[in-house]
C-alpha cells in the first residue's frame, strides 16, 4: 500500500471517528464518510446504503453534492450492494453494467458509471450497509490495494457509528433519569413546600383580616396568588421535564408511588387542619404512570385545600384505591360545605383533567352534610 494513501485513510478515519464520537448529527457523519470514501478511492461517485429488514438497500448518503438526487435509491438484495450489506466480502468490477453478476441490477440513475467497488460498511455483527464507488465509463478500474484501502475505512466507519450510537442512547438514558430526577424533585419537595405556605398565609390572611389594614391584607392576598402561580409554573416545568425529546423517542413513562404521594399531602393538610386527616390506601400504588399520578395528586390537593379553607370540617377522611378499573379518590368531610360565593377554579380544572384522561370527576357539598370529592381515573389511558 502507498504510504501517502496510507496516512490518508488513518486522517479519514481519524476525522470520522472524532466527528461520530463528539454527537455530532449523523447524517452529517455520513456525508463525511461517502466523501472520504470518494477521495480516497479517487471515485467520481461515492454511495453509502444502509440495509433494510428485507434485505434491500436505500442511498443514506451521496457524494458529491450534484448527486444527492440518488438518496433513497433502493437496491434489491441480490444485488452486489445487498449481498456486501449481508456481510459478504467486497466486490470489484472493472464495469459493472456489462458484469453477468452486477449488470442485472443496475438502475437506469446509474449506467452512467462502469468501475465499481463495493465494501461492507462495518464488519461482524455490526454491518450496517454497503460502501460503493463508482468511476465514469472508460475509466481505469479500481486497483487491489484502494480496494483494501476501501474495505479497511468502511469497516471502520460502520463500527465506529454503531458505537457511536451506542454511546449517545446512553447519555440519551442518563439525561432523561436526570431530568426525571429533577422533575421528581420539583414535584414532591419543592411544590409541597410552596403549597403548605401559600395555605399558611392564606389562614392568616383570613383570620386576622380585622386586625390588618386593607393595604397590608391586600398585598397578603397577592402573595398566596403569586405563590399560585409559581406552583403552576413549577408544574409545567415538570411536564415538559418528562416530555421525550426529539418527538421521535418514545419511552415509558416513569412509574410514581403514589401511595407515597397521597401521605405527603395528608400530612401538610394536617399540619394545617390542626388534626390529621384519616388516609385509606388499597391496591397497589407504587407504580402508577408519572402522568396519571400527577391528575390525582392535583386532585387530591384540591380537595383538601379546600377542606382547609372552607369547611370548618372537624374530621377528614381520604380514601385511595386502585382496582381493575383503575384508580379512585375520595376525600370527605364533615364541614359546611363549599360556600356558594367561594371560587370554584380548582375544581373546574379537576373536572376538566378528568374529562382529559378519560376519568371521572364530581363533589357532592351541602351545609349539613360536609363535602364530598371523588376523582375516578383509568390507568389504561
């Protein structure tokens, strides 16, 4: 082998190589590979195809930039390129439209071409496609050593993607638990935390309304808003923080112990009721959908939001079940009910996450009789 074609394969390579294991986008890695393989092989054409289920192979890159045109061009299988794409060794031809073993396969976009050389793009179990070069008719044919040359770059090009790809799905995995993390963090901790202060405020505000100036108790009464309007924030964050990304991934939605959950939001509304409320739990909990978890949570929130500010209630009673029609919550109390002139935002938000995910919402409140909240929920949804 020429050492000047030598040390330009080891360059091709090295370039391939860094440009694949930085993430860079791998159509563009593929531009730079048919382009190397071109000048390498001193080809007036360069090809990568990439194989298919069935055998076939389809133009994933086209060099140089007029013959772009050619991407998605489809081989059959038993063509030289889908044979190379098997894992079967490189194939040369001095003119390949006259060859009895390639001319039946010839497309009409490429009879412009005769010398012809093709090489599996990978080696072993990582052969992904075939490697093709092409010179214009009458041109000399592709001698043994570039051929070697050839074969040497595209087997390691087409590792070298693989793991490649390899790499970056795992860095995929560990961003998405990290943001999943994060979310999870946001979620549980932070929301909580900004919620029992926001209620905290909001029973001082209306406790000890006579005893602040109007000013003083309006800028109260901001505060609980804004303090709203961050959880809701803070929520979208979340969601999108759980969100896949690019569309085209798809995972499985991360699974919540929503038993886990529901103590949670039963502990700062005691600390806020000045009892504990009584929490039912059956079924089994620990690995709802995050997305089915977080209307239920809201849900039960709510609900004992509510019995914080309005009922009056002396007793709280929240029962949680996951059955085989999935998940059902009930929070009652023994208080007044929800006053008529009070907003009744929260809950037309509950009923439209119901009616979203396929559930069920409705509250049941008279004076006498306390209120009762129950949320249904299908998990299949």
């Amino acid at each position: 082998m020429e050492p000047s074609l030598a040390a330009r394969a080891l360059s091709a390579a090295t370039e391939i190589t860094t440009a694949a294991l930085s993430g860079d986008d791998p159509g563009a890695v593929l531009g730079s590979v048919v382009r190397r393989a071109a000048e390498l092989a001193g080809a007036d054409l360069g090809l990568v195809m990439v194989r298919a289920e069935d055998g076939t192979v389809a133009v994933e890159a086209a060099h140089p930039a007029t013959t772009e045109g050619l991407l998605g061009l489809v081989l059959p299988a038993a063509s030289a390129a889908g044979q190379v794409a098997r894992g079967g060794g490189p194939v040369v031809s001095a003119d390949f439209t006259t060859d009895p073993r390639t001319s039946p396969y010839v497309p009409p976009e490429l009879r412009d071409y005769g010398p012809f050389a093709a090489a599996p793009f990978g080696s072993g179990g990582r052969v992904l496609g075939a490697l093709t070069v092409y010179r214009e008719r009458g041109a000399a044919a592709f001698p043994e050593p570039t051929v070697e040359v050839l074969a040497a770059f595209a087997a390691q090009a087409g590792v070298v993607l693989a793991l490649a790809e390899g790499a970056n799905a795992r860095q995929r995995v560990s961003l998405y638990q990290e943001r999943e993390r994060i979310a999870r963090e946001l979620h549980d901790v932070i929301v909580q935390r900004l919620y029992a202060a926001g209620m905290r405020l909001d029973r001082v505000r209306r406790r000890m309304r006579k005893r602040f100036a109007q000013a003083d108790a309006a800028r109260l009464g901001e505060a609980v808003d804004q303090l709203d309007e961050t959880i809701g924030e803070i929520r979208a964050t979340v969601r999108a923080l759980r969100s896949p990304e690019p569309a085209r991934e798809s995972r499985p939605a991360a699974a919540t112990d929503l038993a886990e959950s529901a103590r949670g939001e039963v502990r700062i509304a005691g600390e806020l009721l000045g009892f504990p409320p009584t929490l039912e739990l059956s079924g089994e909990l620990a690995d709802i959908p995050a997305e089915r978890a977080d209307h239920v949570r809201a849900a039960l929130r709510e609900a004992l939001s509510n019995v914080v500010r309005h009922s009056g209630a002396s007793e709280t009673r929240v029962t949680l079940r996951r059955d085989v029609e999935g998940i059902k919550l009930r929070v009652r109390d023994n208080g007044c009910g929800v006053p008529r002139d009070v907003a009744r935002r929260g809950l037309r938000h509950l009923a439209e996450r119901a009616d979203a995910a396929g559930g069920k919402f409705f509250v049941n409140s008279s004076p006498s009789l306390g209120t009762l909240v129950a949320f249904d929920l299908p998990l299949d949804g």
